[in-house]
C-alpha cells in the first residue's frame, strides 16, 4: 500500500479517535505532557540561570562587556590616557568608567576601645576609587544601596562600604574575614592605605551578591589618589560597555591586536569571573540535563503506557480494521498521530507556559539565591531541541505498542483470543 | 469462484490439539448464496475465517478466481480482503469512535478513493440499506439490527466479489433478523455471492445451497 495512503487513513482514523476520546483523559495526558516539557526546560533553566544570574550581575555591576585591568605584576594599567584614547576612537564602546584599586584596612569603634588587648574591629577590604557619576551610569551602583546614600563627586571623607565587611549582612562567620558590627552610614571608621591613615564617615552601605562588591570600600578617585599618594591618572580597571549586538570576544581579539595585552590585562565579562563559577555552570548544566533525561524517560514510560492499554483496550478493534483491509501501518501511523497530538499540544502549551508567564516572571522577580539572582535561562534554540527530543521520545514510545498490537494475529484480535 | 480442497485446521493449545477442520472440500460458484450450517462447534466459523483469508489453514488449499491463497503474503491477503471481500460479524464489528458514514466509507478511503467520493459511495450504500438519515450516528446511537445494517454497507460499499457473514442474525430481533436477510437476498438477487454460517434453518432457506458440517466434515451439501 502507498505510504502517502497510509498516512492519510492513519490520519484520518487517529483524528476522529482523538476527537471522540474523554476529554478528561486527553486532558490528563496532555497535562503529564506539558510537566514532561516544563520539566525539561525548567529545571535545567533554573539551574542554568543560577549561574547565568551570576554572569549577569557580572556583566551589569562590574566589568561591562569587556574589562581592562592592571597585569598582575602592576597596581595599575600603564600608559592608561594612551589607552583609553584609544578605546574612545572605538565605535562598538558606548560607555566607560574608570577605577583605582588598592588594598587597605577599615577599623571602627576605635574611639570607645578601652581594652588595647581586645582585638580590633577591623577587617581589610579592597579599596576603590571612583568617579561617582560615571560609575552610577555604567554599574547602577547607587541603586545597590541598601542604607544610607549614595556617593558624591565632592565627597571628601565619605565612603560606601560593602555588606559582606559588615557583620549585620555577612554570610555568617569565614576564616580570614572578620566584618565590622556596630557599623552603618554616619559611622566613623579609620581607612588605611599604604600607611596613611584617614578618619572618614561611612555614607551608604552596598549590598550586592558579587565578592568584589560586597567586599569593597568605595569612594571619589581623587581622595583615594591622595591617599595612596599617587598623581598619575592612570588606573587599575577600565570597564567597558560596547554597543548592542557587538561581540565582547570580537573585541577583546581587536583590543589584543592593538598591543593593549602588552600594557593590561583584557578580559571579557566571562573570562573575569572565577574559574569555579565556569565549573559549576558545567556541573549544573550536566545536572540539568541528568534531571531532564529522566524527565524524558518518565515521559516515554507514560506515553507508552497510556497507549499500550489504548491498544489493548482496542485490540478487538484494531482486529477489525484489519480484517476489513485497512493496513497495520495505517493503524500504526493513527497511534503515532495519536502521541504525536500528545506531544505537540503538551509541548505548545508549555511553551505558552514558558515564554509567556515562567520568563517573564523569573526575569521581573528573580529567584534570590544567596550568591545570584537566578533567572530561568531557556534559549529558543535549546528549547526547540528539547522539544524535537520529547516528541521523538513520544513518537517511539506512542509507536512501539500499537505495533506490538497490530502484529498480532487478525483473527485472534477480533475473537479476542490470546 | 472460490475452491476448497481437503482443508484442515488444527489449533494447539500446548500439547493438546484439537482438530476443528477435518479435509474439507468445497466450490463455491460466482453469484451463488451458500449458507453454512452445523451444529456448534461444527467448524462452520472456523471454516468462513480460512475462506475469508482472516486465519491461515493448517493444511489444504483455497483458491479465489484462480489464485491459490496459500503463496500469497499477509500484505497480498490484506489487499484481497479490502477490495473483493466483505465482511458481516456476529457482534457488527463497527469502530465505535467513527460514525456510521465513517464506518462504511474508511474501506473505501483505504483504496485510495478521494474523501468525498468515499462518502458518497458510503451515503449511497448506507441509503441502500434504509439508514439514509442516520448518516452522523455513532454506534452508541444505533439500534443492533441498524448497527447490523451499517455492517452490511460496509461490506458492500464497495461491490466485493464475496460477501461474508457470520451468524449476522444472531444478535438480532426477528424483526431485525428479518430486514437483514432481505437485504441479503436482495444483493443476491443482483448477482452478490454471499457465504452465510447461520444455525437457524429459517434464515439458511434464504440462501440457494446449503452446506452442512458436522465434526469438521461436510455432511450435506444441498441445493433449494
């Protein structure tokens, strides 16, 4: 018999058979059907997007696209006006902000510290300088304070401090960290660097699940060059945001080219996160697809069930279509349309699930991971693979028992015989 | 013309066998009305379904117009069944998910005929058979003798050259019974072979020749 006529009896039959089934069962099967595609995508999403939020936040709060920083061997990028001449000639940069960076130390409740042998409330912390505007404009900094204000350029003794240096917002106790209690905005603390001490007042805390942040002292570039004694201009960090649609790993090859490398260290918002957090996106990802498997296998299971008792229950039936002269590979084709339908409604369903209500949601709402914003991370691309695998998964499984039935013997089938 | 020659049908049921069909001998003629008879568990069933090509003998011969069945393949069987056969069961055998035009016109779509040829085909058999507005129904919605009825269209929508029919009275009012054997000796008075297994005598005195099993064996073969 021609395929093509197959196809259109097996069509037709699992049409009318879909058509007249309980909607409750339908109902049912798609529903296992959209958990089985949400399962898929969602949970390795999630875990994903864990990482991903961590990435984001990266990219977003700290190094732009692209991030130009002191080689390991120098507290600063040399010839920095020559460099950051050089990137203002670039069209794919739409922003900058510059930053010094050094170490230094914070001490406070030093003026009611009547025991000399009590240890300190001290910690060290990476020191900051920044251009206060500039840098609001390309990290949103002000937005990531928590208490207190926001930085001004004429700040003179202010700071922002970290929330991972102050005890009220620290993760619980760490070696070799100890955060200051009894610190808040109009707090006075005693900054060190190099030596030179300066008594200023903490105007704001920063709250933001990134170390270097977290971690961080802040204030005006200038009174952190004061401090260190520096009247050069050049910098320890050159974060770079490029215009929409360029390639950070483009330009960061473009900037190498231009012998920058030998001067700074350039890195893409990728390459500057810890090795680790790669890791984990591996091992989650790993995980993520470990979970979706056996989602996909569970999937299959049911469908092959849920078709396998159809058969069963229709097997007299199916006798008689073939007793009739309707070929087995027309019925064949009908259970297969059959989970086809399944799949394609269950998938479509979630997909209106996903991108319309989960996405949005995640992204307006992200879900607060004590070291990221999760997002839920579902690509079109990954999405559709996913679904091609569920509804292969569902088509086999739809296939293998309504052939097993059509095999056996017509007469068998019709008398209901073993 | 179909031709039977010492068939036999033996099934197993592990190591017990059971002979149903001890060498049967048969013609069947084109046009002719045969009705099969015996007792249960003659083998009057068991002989239509090898006849019918919807169970393979254990041993002997059928030839249909000429063609001996045994050498052809399910597929070839398959094809055979769907445009010169037809079929009536006991219990209508109607796919309950499927109206009956659909019924009777999914044989018909089967041999390649377009959509709406099929169902006009299928509305003119069903007409036929006085189900002409009962063209949407479903099973479920149909009396047996109706059910019945769209059974038969399904078996001849198609004008096959054989017609079959297992005890297509049995679950039947008289009534019912009634219309479904006039429907028979209509198609045959048109030139229908029909091969009918009946254990009623009053239904077999609608056919032309009635042959009697007993046993597995043909005890009688007889013309009205």
């Amino acid at each position: 018999m021609f395929p093509l006529l197959n196809i259109r009896v097996g069509f037709y039959l699992a049409l009318r058979q879909l058509r007249r089934a309980s909607l409750w069962t339908t109902g049912l099967i798609v529903f296992v059907m959209l958990l089985t595609f949400l399962n898929l995508v969602v949970v390795t999403g999630i875990l994903v997007g864990l990482i991903e939020g961590i990435n984001e936040s990266y990219r977003t709060q700290y190094t732009g696209d692209v991030i130009v920083s002191a080689l390991s061997t120098k507290d600063y990028i040399e010839d920095t006006s020559g460099v950051i001449a050089f990137l203002k000639t670039l069209p794919h940069v739409s922003q900058m902000t510059e930053r010094y960076q050094t170490g230094g130390t914070i001490e406070a409740n030093y003026l009611t510290r009547t025991d000399l042998t009590e240890k300190p409330n001290a910690t060290g912390a990476q020191v900051i300088g920044i251009n206060p505007e500039a840098e609001n404009a390309f990290t949103g900094l002000a937005e990531h304070i928590i208490e207190g204000e926001y930085l001004a350029e004429s700040d003179y003794d202010h700071i922002l401090i970290g929330n991972f240096l102050l005890a009220k917002y620290a993760f619980g106790e760490q070696p070799g960290l100890t955060p200051l209690t009894d610190v808040g905005p109009g707090t006075k603390v005693r900054l060190t660097i190099n030596g030179a001490t300066r008594e200023v007042i903490v105007k704001g805390v920063v709250k933001s699940k990134i170390g270097e942040l977290g971690m961080s002292v802040f204030l005006p570039a200038t009174e952190l060059r004061t401090l260190m004694g520096r009247f050069d201009q050049n910098v320890a960090q050159i974060a770079i945001r490029l215009t929409p649609g360029s390639d950070p790993v483009a330009f960061k090859q473009l900037l190498l080219r231009s012998g920058i490398g030998e001067k700074a260290k350039v890195q893409t918002f990728e390459d500057s996160i810890p090795n680790g957090v790669a890791d984990i996106k591996t091992t989650f990802a790993m995980l993520g697809n470990g979970f979706s498997s056996i989602g996909l296998v569970v999937a299959a299971i049911t469908i092959f069930i849920v078709i396998f008792i159809n058969a069963i229950t229709r097997r007299k039936f199916i006798g008689i279509l073939k007793g009739i002269g309707i070929s087995g590979e027309a019925i064949e084709i009908s259970y297969i349309f059959q989970s086809l339908f399944y799949a394609v409604i269950g998938s479509a369903i979630g997909l209106a699930v996903l991108y319309g209500v989960l996405v949005p949601l995640v992204a307006a709402h992200p879900i607060d991971f004590p070291f990221s914003d999760g997002i839920l991370v579902a690509p079109p691309f990954d999405t559709g693979v996913r679904i091609v695998l569920l509804v292969l998964t569902t088509v086999i499984a739809g296939y293998l028992p309504s052939r097993m039935i059509v095999r056996k013997n017509t007469l068998d089938s019709i008398l209901g015989r073993n | 013309m179909i031709e039977v020659k010492n068939l036999v049908k033996t099934f197993k049921d592990g190591p017990v066998e059971t002979r149903v069909l001890k060498g049967i001998d048969l013609s069947v003629k084109d046009g002719e009305f045969v009705a099969i008879m015996g007792r249960s568990g003659a083998g009057k069933s068991t002989l239509l379904y090898q006849i019918s090509l919807l169970d393979e003998p254990t041993s002997g011969r059928i030839h249909i117009n000429g063609k001996e069945t045994h050498e052809m393949s399910e597929h070839e069987k398959m094809l055979f069944r769907l445009a010169e056969f037809g079929y009536v069961f006991q219990d209508y055998a109607l796919l309950p998910e499927l109206t009956a035009l659909e019924n009777v016109a999914l044989p018909l779509y089967m041999q390649g005929a377009s959509r709406a040829a099929a169902d006009e085909k299928a509305a003119a058999a069903l007409t036929r058979v006085g189900l002409g507005l009962r063209l949407g129904n479903l099973p479920s919605q149909l009396s047996g003798g109706e059910q019945q009825r769209v059974s038969i269209s399904r078996a001849i929508a198609h004008t096959p050259d054989v017609l079959f029919a297992d005890e297509p009275t049995a679950n039947l009012d008289k009534e019912s019974s009634a219309t479904v054997m006039d429907i028979f000796k209509e198609l045959h008075k048109g030139g229908q072979t029909i091969i009918m297994v009946t254990h009623e005598d009053e239904f077999a005195a609608f056919a032309e020749r009635i042959v009697k099993l007993d046993d597995g064996k043909v005890i009688s073969d007889s013309r009205l």
